[in-house]
C-alpha cells in the first residue's frame, strides 16, 4: 500500500507547471477583467488625488437635542454610510459642538457619497388626501402613480405593458400583492411576487383628474384647515424654494403637503398623518429583478409592530377611491412614490421599485439601513481639498520603498547568487497581483490607496523577502546534509511551510485586529497589510516552490555551480552518508590476515 502513496506524491511533485499554468491563468484572468472594467488603476484616497471637504452644522430636531451623544451617533452613522468597508477612505469628524466635517475622496462614487452624508433619511408613509401637477409635464403621468388622474386600466391589460405606464399595489385571491412602476416613478408592494394584472371590479374607478381638495384621511381624521388648504394651493413644487420649505416643521402626527416628481413632472401632495415610520423598517437590501420587469428595486423587512401597521393602513387605503387609496412614501419630506391600493399587503416584507439606478437602490438602501440621523444637519460649506501635499509625501514615500526593494535585490543578489532570480520573479509576481487587485477592489468596495496603504505594501516586501528566505535556508540546510538538489527542494518544502504558514498567520492575525479596532487611515495601512499576507502565501504556493522544483533539474543548480547559490562546497556540505555492506556470497583471492 505504501508504494502507490509514493508513486502518487512523485507524480505530484514532477509536475509543477500545473501550479504555475494555474497562477498564469489567475494572472491573466485579473488583468482582464481590470481592462474590461476600465480602472487601470487603483483608486487613490483623499491625500493622494484630492476630493471634497463639507461642513455640515447640526440643527436640533423635535424631540432631540444637539450634544455629544447625538453628535457621536451621527458621526457613525454617516461613517457607515460613505465609508462601506471601511477602506473607501472617507473621513468624518466632529469639529466644535455642532459641525461635522466630511473629507470624500475623488472618485466615481463621490457624489453619491456626498449626497447621502447629511440626509436624515427620514421615512414615513402617508395616506394621500390630495394631488395634483404642479408644473409643466414632459409627458403624461398616470394617475394611479402620481394622482393627476387618468383613466384606471382595463381588466386584464397588465400596468406595465399599458400606455400610461400605470403603478399600482394588486393581489390575486391570497397571494401576495405586488406592483409595477411607471419609468420613473416608486411603488411599493410585497417582495413575494404575484399576478399584477387588476382583477374586474376591484381596480380604481377612473374619475378623470383626482381632487384637489382635501378630504378626510382614510383613517377617519379631522379635515385638513383653511390654512393648510390655502399653503396647498399655493405650493409651486416646480420652484426648489417651494419644495425646500414643504412640509418641513410638520410634525408625523399632522396633516402636511409635499411634492414628488414623476416621469419628470412634479406634483404636490396633501398628506394625512403617517401611519408607519421609517424606523419601523428592519432592514433594507437594493436586489435588482432578475426577470427583467423592475429592474433595481429596495427590499424592505418590517418589524412586527410595521408589520403590522403597514397591514392595516393598506386595509383601509383600499376601501377608498382615488385619490384616497394612494398612500404616499414620503423621505426626506419628498414623496418617492405614491402608489394606489387594492388590499392589505401582509406579511411584513415589502419592496421599492420603478426604474431605479444600480447607485440609487444602493443609496436608498445604505441610507435606510443605517438608520435615520439623530439630527438635522445643514451644508454650510464645499470645498475642494488639492493633493499636493500628498502627492509630495507620496513621491517620498516610493523613493523610500524602491531604496529598501534595492537594497534587498542587492543582499539577495550578493548572498543566494542564482536564487535571487527565484526571489526577485516571486516579488515580481506578488507585485502585479497587488497592483490589478487593487485597481479592481476601487470601483468593487470603493477600496482607496492612501499613504499608510502605500506603506503597508512597502512593509509587505519584507515579508514575502522573508518568506523566500525561509525556504531557501531550509533547502541550503538539506545540501548541508549531503542531500543532492532534487530531493532536498521536496525535503525542505514540509519544513519551510509550516515556518511561512504560521509567519503569514501572525502578520495576517495583527492585521486583521488593527482593522477592527482602529478607524480611518490606519484601516487602511492595516486592509493592504493583510491583503499582501494572503498575496505572499498565494505566490509562495503556486510560484516559488513549483519555479523551484523546475530550477532543480538544470544543470546549473543541480550540479551546484558556485553562481547558483548552492554549491556544496561553499556550503560546507557533508560527504554523502553511505553505509558499507558485505558481500553476499564467497571472495576468491588471497585474504588480508587483518580482515580475517
């Protein structure tokens, strides 16, 4: 049984250039996919390629106060928001009692960043009491999505194929509702998909244009007064004034207006009271629809006590005509989306849809997943923050990274001879896998290369040196013993793994702890430490020792020219240990007395 074990390691061992084909591919594949995606480069943090300093000044809220708690937990939150996994580079620090400072590098999702840091993503849904247009329309919005009322679609033509391109919440017998978008307007319904298409008798009746004057609350309440009635009438929701100062002291328990934009034209809202609050959502995931018919939508879980709010609002929503069995979704005092009702949607898990951008759900998603701030907080400036600074410190920082890579070129060169070509191939190796995977995690987790990332990829170079070192020892110690090449490349391999394994797992263990516990720059330098671990044992494994057991069949390492880093005599090697045997059978000749 042992012979076959041995036939099946030599195989293994005599056949290297699968490990180096594998690592090729891997190569090849990365750099591929790099091109292809169009970061050739890797995305730089704040102090290398500029970005964008804001200011924002806390404002207090009903029922909070601005102090450091507040101020501590907003702090986190935007944190999270911009930061993703912590090594996008994004800073945000208090500075004062009230200001918040945000530093957002330069980069394709920084935009996206600085809109979402002081959003308090504030999520209520309303029942609608009123809408109407309050502008020019670039083209015909339904009524069932945004109010302006017309006709209700025909039974059996599915919404989203209809001309109006018509957004609604259905249900078919006791599956759960769903709901379709117009182009670029929000629906809300059941993440659990059933039939869309409005059963006879139970969709909307079309009554033209909705009402524009306020009428009780589904619920029951009071009817809305002169003056809200009057505010609603002179809401101009085309002018950024007027849509800035809509809605913003009301209360949730009040009735307030407010406006939302659909298939480019907006409209104005009366709202009831909210009936289920933006905390009440669980957690939040932008998906995109894998068949095709809403594209990126935000998949919302209730809490039990949402849940079951959400259940009863959309009840009673559904006993009531247009525009009463709408209900508005409104954040951040906007309306996204006003869908219309046609039973209770159950089940406590519901979703966001219509035409969506891959960045928006993510957006919308992060915001409300984090939660909503505890403060409000108002843009007091914008400032663009140059790298010139940083560029210096950079240049400084390679210029010290290429006099350490020389000097350890030259000791490897001068001590190992022709093993040097081993090292400075695997460096050479690990060097381009850090350079693509980098570029590739920019656009992938917003991963930015910052200076203390730049010195941790310096100090990575010691550490894959190091790891070629072990194993070269190692193997040096085997011809000491007076092992020939071949069999001391394989000898020292078990060796010399466990030695690099357990290295690697010490530098890879501290780096994983410095990313835990610290925040900012330091993530950074910690995040490219561990990073350049996995990298050293990758190349160790599937480059050094297979290029190795190649090498160890030519001529010039194998017989042990005094250029190739292991002759034996510069070694001090033993004399091959042999043992003397008698012979098997009779010796004719004379015999040495002394032998006898």
């Amino acid at each position: 049984m042992a012979a076959p074990k041995r036939g099946r390691s030599a195989s293994a061992q005599s056949k290297p250039g699968r490990s180096l084909a594998l690592i090729l591919i891997a190569i090849v594949a990365l750099t591929g996919g790099m091109f292809l995606s169009g970061h050739t480069t890797p995305r730089l943090g704040i102090d290398l390629a500029g970005g964008t300093s804001i200011t924002l000044k806390a404002k207090a809220d009903q029922g909070s106060a601005i102090n450091k708690a507040n101020m501590d937990t907003a702090v986190d939150i935007m944190n999270r928001r911009v930061n993703g996994l912590g090594v996008s580079e994004a800073e945000v620090q208090t500075q004062g009692t009230d200001n918040i400072i945000v530093n957002i590098p330069k980069g394709t999702n920084s935009k996206e960043a600085q809109q979402q840091v002081g959003t308090t993503a504030k999520l209520y849904f309303r029942p609608v009491l009123a809408s109407e247009p309050s502008g020019p329309a670039t083209q015909s919005p339904s009524p069932s999505a945004s109010s302006s009322g017309s006709s209700s679609p025909k039974p059996g033509t599915s919404p989203s194929s209809s001309a109006s391109s018509k957004e609604k919440a259905s249900s078919s017998g006791s599956a759960s509702p769903t709901a379709t978008a117009t182009s670029q307007g929000r629906a809300v319904s059941d993440a659990l998909k059933a039939d869309s298409t409005p059963s006879p008798g139970t969709s909307a009746s079309g009554s033209g244009k909705p009402s524009a004057t306020p009428s009780a609350s589904p619920s029951g309440g009071a009817k809305s007064d002169s003056k809200l009635q009057a505010q609603y009438a002179a809401l101009n929701c085309t002018k950024a004034t007027d849509r800035a100062k809509a809605g913003k002291k009301a209360k949730p328990s009040e009735t307030t207006v407010a406006c939302g934009e659909v298939d480019g034209a907006w409209y104005k809202y009366l709202l009831g009271p909210a009936a289920v609050d933006g905390t009440e959502v669980k957690k939040a995931a932008a998906v995109f629809d894998t068949t095709g018919a809403s594209g990126w939508q935000v998949q919302m879980t209730f809490t039990k006590s949402g849940a079951d709010k959400f259940a009863d609002i959309t009840g009673e929503l559904a006993k009531n005509q247009r525009p009463q069995n709408e209900f508005g979704i409104v954040l951040d005092g906007e309306v996204v989306s006003s869908p219309f009702v046609q039973q209770a949607i159950t089940g406590g898990q519901a979703e966001i849809s219509g035409s969506f951008k891959q960045e928006e759900a993510q957006s919308l998603a992060n915001m409300l997943s984090y939660g909503a701030l505890p403060l409000s907080f108002q843009e007091q400036s914008v400032t663009t923050v140059t790298a010139a600074l940083g560029g210096e410190q950079l240049h400084a920082g390679l210029l010290a990274g290429a006099i350490g890579l020389a000097l350890v070129v030259i000791y490897l060169v001068v001590y190992y001879r022709g093993l040097s070509v081993v090292a400075m191939a695997s460096l050479l190796v690990s060097a381009i896998l850090t350079y693509v995977i980098m570029s590739l995690l920019g656009p992938a987790i917003g991963f930015a290369l910052n200076l203390p990332a730049v010195c941790g990829a310096i100090v990575a170079i010691g550490i894959t040196a190091d790891s070629f070192i072990v194993y070269f020892e190692r193997i040096r110690d085997e011809i000491r013993e007076g092992r020939s090449l071949r069999p001391a490349v394989e000898r020292a391999w078990p060796r010399a793994r466990r030695t690099i394994l357990v290295s690697d797992f010490v530098s890879f263990l501290a780096a994983a702890v410095l990313f835990v516990v610290t925040v900012g720059k330091v993530q950074g330098f910690a995040f490219t430490l561990g990073l350049t671990t996995l990298l050293d044992v990758v190349v160790v494994f599937l480059f050094t020792k297979p290029l190795m057991t190649l090498l160890a069949r030519r001529k010039f390492f194998a017989n042990g020219h005094k250029w190739s880093g292991l002759d034996p005599k510069s070694l001090g090697a033993k004399p091959p240990l042999r043992r003397t045997r008698r012979p098997a059978g009779p010796v004719s000749g004379p015999v040495d007395p002394k032998e006898a």
